[in-house]
C-alpha cells in the first residue's frame, strides 16, 4: 500500500471526519488544522528526504491523528475534566488506536507533539517534525483568529502529496468543513 492510500483510510473514516465538527484554534476546525499540520510536515519530510532519512509514512498519518479527539476542548467536558493541552495526546492515540493500526513511531508522533507542555519529549526526528509544523499550523491560524471571512487558500479540505513531481490530491468525504456548524 502506498502512502496515498494509507492517507485515505483516515480522511475517509467516519469517526475521523467528526473533526469538522469542532472548533479547534478559531476560526478553524480540528479537521483543518489536522490537514495543516499533515501538509506542512508532508511538505518538510520530501524537503528533507535528501540529507535525513525520515519515514514519510509516519510523518503523515501521526500528524493527521495528532488531534484525533473528539470534543470542543473549548467547552466543559461532560465529565468535569479539564487540562486540555495536557491530556488530549493521549486521548487521540487512544482513538487512533481504536480505529487504526498504528506503528510505534506514529504513536510517539501523537503522544509528543505538545512538548514542551507536556513532559513527554519526542523520540525521533519524525516526531519532532510533527511537533514543529504543529506549532507552525498554530502559528498560522492565529493570524486569522480574529478575521470573519477568509481566503479559499486558508481553509485546507484536501492533501496534496506531490512526490518525484507527481501530485495526490486527497479530499476529505465531508464536503465543506468549515460551512459545518461546531457544537
């Protein structure tokens, strides 16, 4: 199985495409941010590719389940727990692991990526990776924080995986995330 494929199965599962439901760093929802961080660490891992051996593969998927939870961390949690940046690495690798199978390094991709607010250092390079463009998605949506309407170009619904000058384009099976009203 080839990259794209792999990517698939995620974008097109169902439980996966509840991100478009939920606000993550307004005016963005969890499914676009995920999309963000997947294409930023896609984009630096073929960058790289010549001088450091990084597995692509990994890079993808576990940026793509980085926020696999399932809730509007912006609200109270229905049992009372808080501690949201805290706890949800491990909430979405236990719902990554849930509805995929998942290899060692995709799982520290998960559970480290808020270092260091969390205490859980990374322990590849492809970790590393997804923790940097998570923050350099996050970065980029507060820009937008505050702007009611916005370009086509912010709202990220598809993957694009170019490699050795061919282009994946992937799209998600929910039409259009952000017209979808978060709970």
């Amino acid at each position: 199985m080839n990259l794209s494929e792999h990517v698939e199965d995620i974008l097109n599962h169902e439980e996966y495409q509840q991100l478009a439901l939920f606000t993550h760093h307004r005016p963005f929802t969890t499914l676009e941010h995920s999309l963000r961080v997947a294409q930023i660490a896609y984009n630096w891992s073929i960058r790289l590719e010549k001088k450091v051996k990084l597995d692509t593969h990994a890079i993808t998927r576990g940026a793509l389940l980085h926020d696999f939870f399932l809730y509007d961390w912006h609200k109270l949690r229905p049992d009372g727990s808080r501690w949201h940046g805290f706890r949800h690495p491990r909430i979405a690798c236990q719902n990554a692991e849930r509805c995929f199978e998942l290899s060692e390094k995709e799982k520290d991709i998960i559970l480290s990526h808020m270092w260091p607010l969390t205490l859980r250092l990374p322990r590849s390079k492809e970790a590393f990776l997804v923790m940097f463009a998570d923050k350099m998605a996050s970065i980029q949506e507060f820009r937008f924080k505050f702007k009611r309407h916005l370009p086509p170009s912010e709202r990220y619904t598809s993957l694009h995986l170019v490699k050795h000058g061919k282009l994946v384009k992937l799209k998600t099976s929910v039409p259009n995330p952000h017209n979808i009203n978060p709970q």
